[in-house]
C-alpha cells in the first residue's frame, strides 16, 4: 500500500512540475491586461491569458503539495 501511494505522490509531484514548466506565470503577461506600448490599454485577451496562466500555476502548486503529502504518507505507512 506504501509503495502506491508513494508512486501516485510522485505522479502528481510530475504533473505539478510539468504545469509549472508550462504555465509559471511569465512577466511578459500582465494579469491585469495592461500593455505598456505607446498608451496604456487593456486588452481582454491578455486578462483572459493572465487568469488561465495564474489559474493553472496555482493548480501546479497544490498538485506539488499533494505530491510531498502523498510522499509523507507513505513514509508514515512502513
């Protein structure tokens, strides 16, 4: 039984880091739609972009922690 739940831990610890390979909010995107060019704008694609960026990221991070929970655990079954 340990060994299962140490190996769904370290699946969602891959997934967890995979997303945040992917969606790690990137500085170029401002969630709050701004773009600094010539005059301040918001543009709704880039809100939309930011909020599914920061929606995903957040997402990365509690599969991270459910992933070393998971981890815990198993340690705590031997």
């Amino acid at each position: 039984m340990a060994t299962i739940v140490n190996s769904f831990g370290l699946i969602l610890d891959i997934i967890g880091a995979l997303l945040l390979l992917r969606f790690g909010l990137p500085p170029r995107i401002d969630p709050e739609g701004h773009i600094h060019i010539i005059a301040e704008q918001v543009d709704e694609a880039e809100i939309t972009l930011g909020r599914r960026y920061h929606f995903w990221s957040n997402v990365a991070v509690i599969l991270l922690i459910l992933g070393f929970l998971g981890q815990l655990v198993s340690n705590c079954l031997n």
